[in-house]
C-alpha cells in the first residue's frame, strides 16, 4: 500500500492511498468463491454453478464491497502509522476504482490539534466561602409560608393582597369579543396576576360593588383583534378574602413532604436542601472561573465537524427549550459559534488534563452525586433504580463526576482566595419572591 499525506490547513490533512491491483482481485476472489458453495442460480444446484457464472452475476456487487472496506481499513492502517487522530469522519474522493488496476483514492479530513496545556498555576479563582445559618433558615420557612397563604372572606373593601373574586365583561366598540368575558376569576391584588387596570378597578371595592376599567392593548398584543385597540370592561365584585399566613404545626410540615418529627424534621430537611443549593452555586461559580481562565490560556483550533456538531447540538437544546419541534425553525446558528467553539475547545483540554494525569472515575463520588439528585425526588429509591437502570444517564452522571475529579486537579495547582458572603447573595434568595396563588378558577383571557 503507497501513502501521501498533504497537509492542506492549519488542521486539514489530504491522504492519497493506492492499494495494489493483486490484493484487490485477491480478495475479490476470495469473497466470490465463498458464494459460490451456497449461491442459488437459476438452472443450477445450490453451491453449484461454475465459478464463470458466480462470477458474471455477483463480480460487480462484490468488487464495489471490496473496494468500500477497503477503503475504510487502509485509511485505519494508515492513521495508524502516521499516528493521526482524525476529528471526524474522512471525505473520500475516488481516483481510480477501475477493476483490474490499483485502487486510489484520497481521504481527506482534519486532525484533533495538539494540546500543550499552560501552566495551570497561573489560574487565578475567588471562592465564595458561605454558610446557611440559622437566619437563613428562618427566612426560608417564611417564604414557604407565603407560597400557601391562607384566605377568609371580610366584609370590607379590597386591598393589597386579598383575594377578590369577580365577573367581568368586556366590550370593544361596544360589541362582545371572544375572551372577553370571565366569571368567578380569583386573583390577589397587588401579585400581579391579572392586568393592572383590572387590580386598580377593585381596590376599595366590596363585595356586591361593580367597577369599570378601560384597558389599551399594545399594537403587538398577541390577539390580532385586539392588538393597538381599547376594551370597556364591566367588573362585579363577588367576594373579597384577607390574607393571613398558616402556623408552622404538624399539618404545615405535611404539606411539604414531611410527615413525621414536625417542625425540627422540616428545619433539618429545610436546612440540607439550602446547603445543597449553596454547595451548588459555589462550586458553579468556581468551574466558570476555571473553565473561562483554561480557554484563554489554551488557545486552539477546532475542527470544523466538532464546531458544527456542538453548534447543532446548542441549536437543538435551545429550540427544546423553547418548545420548537420543527427542525426547519431552529434558532439562528451565528449567537451559538463562539459559545460552540468555547465548548468544543474546552471538551478537548480537560481530556488532555484527565489523559495526562490518569485520572479515573471515583465511583464513591458517583454515588455521592447520585444521591443528591435523587434527593430532590419525592421517592429518591425509585429514582436512583431509574437512573441506575438508564446507561445514557449514568454515563452523563459518570462524565459530571470526572469532570469534577479535573477541575479539583486543577484547583489544587491554582491560585485560590476565599471571599466572605452569603446564602442570600449568591443564590439571589428573597430578590424575587413567587406571588400567592390565587386559587379559584381562571380562564385564559384577556384580562389575565
């Protein structure tokens, strides 16, 4: 076998291979004769006919199998020998597939660059060094005391967070429209739920008591009928309910998965998943800073199929996202190109970091990690049986786990300081809280 290599770009290869004429007829011969033991041709025994006439029916089909793996185990061969590591599959072009003579072609594909990794203890990470105290906790019961709040109904007017419920009917031009009605729609003043027209009309209104309100839809709102248009909505007020916040007894506790041990059970279990979301943003943070400092420090071409799959791959995650089915629809491929190049240049740095230092994947932290994410389900025993029976997940699980293992590796040769802060500023805890749920009925209208 004679072999060129040509280098054509900065990781672009052009390979000529020319495999004798003999080998290829040899091995023609080879695969003809074993059909012919069993071939059925018409007129003829099975495994009878002359090798004249094997030949003349199945030559040309045989030749061309040849030819293909032909193709794929001398390109092997000499990847092998000049020890290339291609980034992908090869484009063949075929010089001279003639039966009889050599058979040519040339394979031409880019190679993985090298990486020759900078000094990892220039890498400079700020670690947020926070705790979960017992302030902290309180404040989380609290808010989870605002997610289930409490409404009795007063005979008074409504205000900021009572619940009201009401009729409305809405006219435009004073003509009815579709969606333009509701009846019994619960909603708490002030949460944000409903248009702020319709919140305004109710405040200082009891029940019994009817408001108006006028509402100016926007020329991009998304009913066509009512985009750049004006709606006189008639409202009825037809109950208002105070809000008050629930104790913290054993019924409480229940509500949120804790059925024995009460409020210190619901402390304890309140407290670990703090700490695991705390745990988590730490150590999201610090893997950004490493990451971003590795990709700086190392630069490198990509090769193209590795930038175009991890910018499909970006394409298809967003569009799952947003809920997009049709693959004519992705998102634009031009704001994923920097973000794919970072990730497929990165994905080969930190397998040269796991190569070069042998690390393997600890499997004591692979059940660490498996326990923390089952811990968020509300049967983490069927869970954990769900992940441990699904390969692809625990390969993912298994790939997080090692990655894990290098960016400690790293650490360990980095410049590390320690700043002081908070669970409230590194998670943004208490900056948005979730409004109360209404409860009731409500339509999707255009009023909500």
């Amino acid at each position: 076998m004679q072999v060129s290599l040509t280098t054509t770009g900065s990781l672009e290869r052009r390979l000529e291979v020319a495999v004798p004429a003999q080998q290829v007829a040899s091995e023609v011969e080879s695969r003809l004769k074993r059909i012919s033991r069993t071939a059925r041709l018409k007129g003829f025994r099975p495994g009878k006919a002359p090798f004249t006439v094997v030949r003349k029916q199945y030559g040309e089909q045989v030749h061309a199998e040849v030819v293909s793996d032909l193709m794929r185990s001398s390109f092997a061969e000499a990847m092998n020998s000049r020890q290339l590591k291609p980034a992908g599959g090869p484009r063949i072009e075929p010089i001279d597939l003639t039966p009889g003579a050599d058979l040519k072609y040339a394979a031409v594909f880019e190679v993985l660059p090298e990486v020759k990794l900078a000094p990892l203890s220039g890498i400079r990470v700020e670690r947020a060094a926070a705790a979960v105290t017992e302030a902290d906790v309180e404040a989380m019961l609290e808010s989870m005391r605002r997610q289930r709040p409490l409404f009795a109904e007063v005979q008074r007017a409504a205000q900021a967070t009572d619940r009201v419920t009401v009729d409305f009917d809405g006219t435009v031009d004073g003509q009815p429209f579709e969606g333009g009605e509701g009846r019994d729609v619960a909603f708490v003043v002030g949460a944000g739920q409903v248009l702020a027209e319709f919140e305004a009309a109710v405040v200082g209104a009891a029940a019994g008591d009817t408001r108006t309100a006028v509402v100016r839809y926007p020329a991009g709102h998304g009913a066509a009928a009512l985009a750049g248009r004006s709606a006189d909505f008639t409202l009825v007020v037809k109950k208002v309910e105070a809000q008050s916040l629930p104790q913290v007894d054993e019924e409480f506790c229940k509500a949120f998965g804790v059925d024995s041990g009460g409020l210190e059970a619901l402390r304890a279990e309140v407290r670990a998943s703090m700490e695991r979301e705390l745990a988590a943003v730490i150590r999201a943070r610090v893997r950004t800073q490493v990451l971003e400092q590795l990709f700086a420090a190392n630069p490198l071409d990509v090769p193209r199929s590795m930038l175009e799959e991890s910018v499909q791959q970006m394409q298809l995650d967003m569009a799952r996202r947003m809920g997009v089915r049709d693959a004519s629809k992705l998102p634009a491929r031009e704001p994923f190109e920097q973000p794919a190049r970072q990730r497929a240049a990165l994905g080969m740095i930190m397998s040269e970091i796991v190569r070069s230092q042998g690390l393997a994947v600890d499997r004591a932290r692979v059940n660490s990690r498996l326990d923390d994410l089952v811990a968020t389900y509300p049967n983490p025993e069927e869970a954990r049986r769900a992940y441990l029976g699904n390969p692809d997940a625990m390969r993912q699980v298994e790939s997080a786990v090692l990655e894990d293992q290098a960016i400690d590796y790293i650490l360990a040769q980095a410049q590390v300081t320690e700043r002081p802060a908070t669970f409230k500023e590194l998670t943004g805890f208490g900056q948005q809280e979730p409004a109360p749920d209404a409860g009731g009925t409500s339509n999707e209208s255009p009023a909500t």
